[in-house]
C-alpha cells in the first residue's frame, strides 16, 4: 500500500520539494532577509510549503494522462514568480506586486536595465522544470487514479501547514496580516507564493472599495485637511504670478551628490551655482514607492501620496482627480509634458488625460536617432534642446513639466559625454551613476542658457526636484564607502533626500533647512503663483509659509522631523543618527498613519469625483462607472 502511494506521488513530491528548495535559496541568496532568532529562520524555512503544496494540488484534478504535465506547468509559474521578484529586488530592495507584474507593457522599454540586473545564475530556477521535462519524455510513466479523499488530505495538510505558519508568525509578530507597509517582513513570515496571494486580496479589495464608496466619506477627510492648512506667507503668495512653470523632474538624483567632488571633479557643478541664486530645501525628500518616476508625479501634481503596491498611474488612471494642470487651466494656463519615451510607459497617455494635461510630447514629437540616444531613449541635452521651439510656440502663461532620462539605471553613457571619469570602487552601478549626473548637469546649464537665449527665462520660474533614489540598499557597501560611514537603516532613510531647487529670475537664493518632501510641491507652487489651496483636497503645505511643521512621511510609514527620525519602529536622534527613546516619535505617529490612510482612501475609493458635488453623486456617474 505505502510502495503504491510513493509510486503514485512521487513526481509529485520531486515537483513540491524542488520548488521548495529554489525558493528557500531565493531567500537566502537573493534576497537579503535577516532573521533575528532561531523561530524566524524556522519560519523561513517552512512557509514556502503550505503555498506550495496548495497550487500543486490542483494538478490532482487533471486526468492521469496530463497530470505531471500540468505540475511542471504550476513549477514554471512558481519559478518564473520567483525570477521576477529576484530581478525586481536586484534593482529595488523591494518584492514585485500583481499590478507590477502584469504591467508587461512596461517590460519591452526596460532594455539595457534588465540585462544589467538578469544573472547567469537565475537559469538554476528553471533547471529542474528541463530535467523533470526530458524525463518525462524519455521514460514512460505509470498513471493513476487519484481519489477525492486522496486530494482532500492533499489540501488539508496544506491548509493546516498555514495554519502553522501563521500561527508561529503571529507569536513573532502579532497583526502581521493588518500591517502591509513592509513587504519584506510579508515575505519573511508567509512566504513569496502566500504574499503574492494576499496581494491579489488586497488588489481585489482595493476594486470593491470604489464600487461601494460614496460622498459622504469625503468629508471627514476634507475637514482634517482644512484642520491641517497653512496660511501662505504674504511676502511670497503670489510672487511669481502669471509667470510660466518649468517643472523639471530629475531622474534618479539624490541630494548627497549635490556640493559634492568625485576625484577632484563637481559632481553637479551648475547646480551647485544655481542653488546660489535660488530657494535650495536639503532637507527635501522623495515618498515614492513602487511607482517610481509615475509616483512623484502623481504626489508633485496632486499632494496626495501614491500607493503602498502598484503604481496609481497604471492602477487607478480612471480616477477623478484635482491635479496641478486642471487647476491651472481655470486660471488661463496652458500645460504640457515632455518626455522623450513612449507614450503608453507608465500608461502617461491615459493618466495624463486623467490630470488634464493639455498637451504631451512624447518620443514621436522629438528625432531620436542611434547618435543622440542612448539608454532609456533620447540624451538629456537633446531632449532639452529640441523642446525650445515647442516652448515658443506655446500660448502663455504655462505649465510645462520634463521628465529627463539619461541618469537612469544603469547609467550607462559613452565617453565623449562623460564629463568627468567613473569612480573607481568595485561597484559599477555607483562609479557610473555619478558620471550620468554629471551629464545632467551640463545639460541642464545648456537648458538654461537657451533659454535665456530665446527669451524665456526672464518671464518663467524654475521648480527642479529629484524624483527618487538612484541608489539603492544592495549598493551600501559603495555608499558607505563614498560617504565616508556606515550605511544604517537611519542612513538609507536620510539617502532618501533629493534636491529641490525653485529659481525665480531676479530673486536673492536661500537655503531653507525645514523637512519637507514631494508632497509639498503642489500648494508651494500654487501660492506662488497667487492661487490659494484652502479649498483644495492636499496633503502638503507651502514650503513659503511662515509656520513649518518641519514634518514629512515616506510611503512605508517612515517619517522625518526636525529633530528625529522614524523608521523600521525604531526612532532615531537626528543630530546623533543614534536610536533614542520611541516616545520622541510618538507623537507623530498618529498623523502619519492618518495621512497616507486617508489619501488611500482617496485613490482607492475614486473618492474626488463626489468632492464639489456637494457630496451628491452626479446623474450620470453609473454610466461613468460602466465606462
């Protein structure tokens, strides 16, 4: 009886256990997951199983001609599952999510980026499915019946093994399942397979939360935004009105390589000059997530926060919004976007309609050629110098936003356009991104000095912003290196600074020390422009006023004061980069956890098409719905 059994499971026990041992070594040699005790190792270990043996078991209904076709097939997803969170991690420190990983659209414009961060090594996870395959197909195979009872244990013994795993998870950390900001402590207690099904819930959850929302939930969170306004400083409200915007997102730039030399050499050397003649805020940070470039734009353009999976651009780009460029258009501006990629990365073209940009120049409006692009698409001093004439043409007053491209992953750039060499530690990525921005630098000054040529400087304000991190955690050893310190969690929160920089021809610069981040762009530029935000739904508040919160939260639930800093629940002394006594944190706690849930609430329920509507919802918002 037990040799009929063995006979009967055994190639299903050889698919279970080798897809069980990949990503166990996933987890040890990919992903960088520490465990604190022996429990969590444990955890580690086991909780790939129960997933496991769950999918694997509906290969148990198939017919006994296709049944070891049909796990091979269930391995390949598994194994292709893991390879794109190694991938994504490799580049990210981070695990991939379900609107991520169908967002294939977005696959074919990675290029150079995927080669960069795909291993040899990665073929081992796909490895036993050829074996397992060939085996197959050289050695004929017994079939059998498998009975309902048979399946039953199957799925019981795979259901009870989460039980286990849940259970041994909650004894380390109790809510786990309630609190989703940090992915990798998913990963660590449930396991790759389990997490990606608790996303798929989430994803699900975050549907019905649109279909069943309505008006009134708007108002409480209209009344805590109005608790929260800051009255614009009257010196600088209106300051630049009527004047032209230029919004220029800079890729993958962070604030620790402005006023900064590499073998001698300025790192960003126009910067550092123009940051003489401008409001400079070094304590400005970035609240991406995994929306990356998508995300700051969707915090800069409408102060609120982007989501803790997905990007909104693709996720929820039927949403009703109050974005910078519809705004503007009420006061007589007119807007537009460049961004020399293609117009469906991100899913712009139709996220850009949602936020009422009037016009986008995207790849087809520039000349791209194998000379003048390299990397993700078209040079930045090209892309600059051949959005002038569209500039010219433009009716004013107008908002025009550039999205750059050359300093992006993996920073490649041919040597002519290397105005300065390579670093020269042993990893490559950070010798290489420091001569990408320096590339950037040089082709922002020749941005400026065409414009002043052509006669638009004078009339515009410059609001020039770092749009995410470009380094991230799996180059600490480099980082420390350059930085001269050790990289700790409260350093990787303090890397997440970018510059911002806002230059008003004619004005006297200044350097503005208080904590700030993206979420702040909006009402800034709205109150310099003469347009108050009192009335608006935003999470941000000018960083002009007189009265500072000095306060700002990243989108995993870290936060930065004046004087602390909160991250991974432990709260640090700024002056030190020492941990102090969590109750310094406490206080802010409350908020930061209010913020991002209610601007959830927002994406998540579409909850601006009822704001303004005096809370009614329109007559034709089914049909809007159907669409």
């Amino acid at each position: 009886m037990m040799k009929k059994l063995q006979n009967k499971y055994s190639f299903f026990f050889i698919v279970a256990i080798m897809l069980w041992i990949k990503t166990y070594f996933v987890y040890e040699f990919a992903f960088n997951i520490e465990t604190e005790n022996k429990m969590e190792g444990i955890i580690l270990f086991l909780n790939p199983l129960s997933s496991i043996l769950l999918f694997l078991g509906f290969a148990l209904f198939a017919s006994p001609k296709y049944r070891n076709r049909v796990l091979l097939i269930i391995d390949f997803i598994g194994s292709f599952i893991l390879f794109a969170n190694v991938v994504y991690y490799r580049e990210f420190t981070d695990f991939i999510t379900i609107p991520l990983l169908f967002q294939t659209n977005n696959m074919g414009e990675l290029g150079n980026s995927i080669t960069e961060l795909v291993s040899g090594y990665d073929f081992f996870l796909f490895l036993d499915i050829i074996v397992l395959a060939v085996y197959l197909m050289v050695r004929k195979t017994k079939t059998f019946e498998v009975k309902k009872k048979e399946i039953a244990i199957v799925f019981a013994s795979a259901i009870a093994l989460f039980a286990v795993n849940v259970g041994l998870a909650e004894t380390e950390r109790p809510q786990l399942l309630t609190r989703t900001f940090d992915r990798e402590m998913l990963i660590k207690y449930i396991g790759t397979f389990n997490y990606h099904v608790y996303d798929a819930v989430l994803q699900s959850k975050a549907k019905a939360q649109r279909a069943f929302a309505d008006g009134s939930e708007i108002v409480d969170i209209e009344n805590y935004v109005k608790a929260n306004h800051v009255e614009p400083n009257p010196e600088m409200f209106g300051k630049a009105e009527g004047k032209n915007v230029i919004l220029v997102s800079l890729e993958s730039t962070q604030t620790f390589v402005v006023n900064e030399e590499v073998d001698g050499k300025e790192i960003t050397p126009f910067l550092n000059d123009l940051i003489e003649d401008s409001y400079y805020f070094p304590n400005f940070y970035h609240q991406t997530a995994q929306g990356k470039t998508s995300d700051s734009e969707f915090i800069v353009e409408n102060s609120l926060y982007g989501l803790p999976s997905g990007a909104v651009f693709f996720t929820h780009s039927g949403n009703e919004y109050n974005a910078s460029p519809e705004v503007l258009s009420e006061e007589g501006y007119y807007s537009s976007v460049f961004h020399a990629n293609n117009k469906s990365f991100w899913n712009r073209d139709v996220m850009y309609d949602a936020l009422k940009y009037d016009k986008f120049y995207d790849i087809n409006d520039f000349s791209v050629t194998p000379e003048n692009s390299i990397g993700w698409g078209l040079k930045d001093e090209y892309f600059f110098d051949q959005s002038i004439k569209y500039l010219k043409t433009m009716p004013e007053p107008y908002y025009a936003k550039y999205i750059t491209l050359t300093n992006h992953f993996p920073f490649t750039l041919e040597k002519e356009d290397e105005y300065i060499p390579e670093w020269t530690s042993d990893d490559g990525t950070v010798n290489r991104f420091f001569t990408t921005v320096r590339y950037q630098d040089e082709a922002l000054k020749k941005f400026f000095e065409r414009m002043k040529e052509e006669g638009l400087y004078e009339d515009s304000i410059f609001v020039l912003y770092g749009d995410h991190y470009g380094i991230s955690q799996n180059h600490n050893k480099a980082m420390g290196e350059f930085l001269g310190k050790e990289i700790t969690p409260f350093e990787t929160t303090q890397l997440q600074r970018v510059p911002l920089v806002v230059h008003i021809p004619g004005q006297e610069g200044e350097v503005m020390e208080q904590v700030s981040g993206q979420i702040d762009l909006k009402p800034t530029i709205m109150h310099l422009l003469g347009i108050e935000t009192k009335d608006m739904i935003k999470f941000g508040n000018d960083l002009f006023a007189e009265k500072q919160d000095n306060f700002t939260i990243l989108r995993d639930g870290s936060f930065i004061t004046e004087d602390h800093l909160y991250t991974n629940n432990v709260c640090y002394d700024k002056e030190t980069g020492e941990e102090t006594d969590k109750a310094a944190c406490e206080p802010y706690m409350e908020k930061a956890k209010t913020d991002l849930a209610y601007s959830d609430k927002i994406v998540y329920g579409d909850l601006l098409r009822f704001f303004g509507e005096n809370n009614e919802q329109p007559a034709d918002e089914s049909e809007k719905t159907e669409q």
